[in-house]
C-alpha cells in the first residue's frame, strides 16, 4: 500500500520537472529563433519566425502546467495511480505508453526520412500511419486526414509564409 503514494508522489515530482524543462527548452527555442531572423528585409516572414513563436508558446504552456502542477502537489495529497483506468478508446495506461513510444519512434524516422523523401511526403506518410497503425482508423478516414494535413503545411508553409520546405534527395 505504501509504494502507491510513494509512486504517485515521484510521478508529480517527474510531472513537474517535465515541465520546468518543457519551459526552459521553449525559451531557448525562442532565444535561438531570433538569431535567425524574424522578419527578412522585404517584410517577408524570415526564418525564425516559427521557432520563435513555437518556443515562446512552449514557454508559456509550460509555465502554466509547472505552476499547477507545484500548486496541486501542495494542495492534495497524491492520489494513488490506477494502471487499470481506461481512457474513452478503451486503452489501459501501459497501452497509452506503448502508444506514445511508438509514435516518439515512428516521428524520428519520420524526420531521418526527410532528408531522402522531403518533408511532405514524410509528413504525410508519419500522419498515415500513426492514424491507420496507431490509432487503428479506418483507410480511407486515414487517407483524408493525411491529405488534409500535408494541403494545410503546403499552404500554410510554402504558399502563405513562402518558406521552402527540404525536398530530400528525390527532390520531391
């Protein structure tokens, strides 16, 4: 019976040391990112645009979460952890876990791909099997969400921005 507090207590402390790091990698994102340039001198968005604004977003969220997550650890005593609680899919914890080691693998072969493949179609193809392999949607559901994913960075990045996306070594 001791080891579950003992377990839920360590888990807060990890909870609020993910995101003290989660929010000091965002101010360094964004520290880094106007090194890069915010804006080009024909008013054009310039390369550190994006960094800058995900790493002050970043900062900020995690900011908020390592407040409330210090402020929760005072407030309450550490509830014990149920393994066995399912979330509204029907997957256990150990499932979720799996899961999201599953997608942190199939996101860094994802961006080992890019360099060969190009960054739309890698995208895509991370979007097409975490949602058919992962998730365990439907093909065709599957498809359109890949499709839409990859048309909205397209117009987001290349159209609306005008940053060029790395092609690979198929130039696709």
């Amino acid at each position: 019976m001791t080891t579950i507090p003992l377990l839920a207590r360590v888990t807060r402390v990890g909870e609020a040391v993910t995101y003290g790091a989660l929010t000091l990698l965002g101010v360094v994102a964004a520290v880094v990112g106007r090194g890069y340039g915010l804006l080009l001198p024909n008013g054009q968005v310039g390369p550190g645009m994006v960094p800058t604004a995900s790493g002050v977003l970043l900062a900020v969220l995690g900011a908020v979460l390592l407040v409330r997550a210090i402020r929760e650890h005072r407030a309450a005593p550490p509830a014990p952890i149920d393994r066995d609680s399912r979330d509204i899919f029907g997957r256990t914890e150990p499932e979720r876990v799996r899961h999201l080691w599953v997608v942190f693998g199939l996101l860094l072969a994802a961006i080992f791909a890019v360099s060969i493949l190009g960054f739309l179609v890698s995208f895509g193809g991370f979007v097409l099997v975490v949602s058919t392999w992962v998730e365990r949607r439907r093909l065709l559901s599957s498809l359109a969400i890949t499709v839409s994913a990859v048309v909205f960075i397209y117009l987001v990045f290349v159209v609306f921005l005008r940053v060029p996306l790395p092609q690979g070594l198929l130039g696709i």
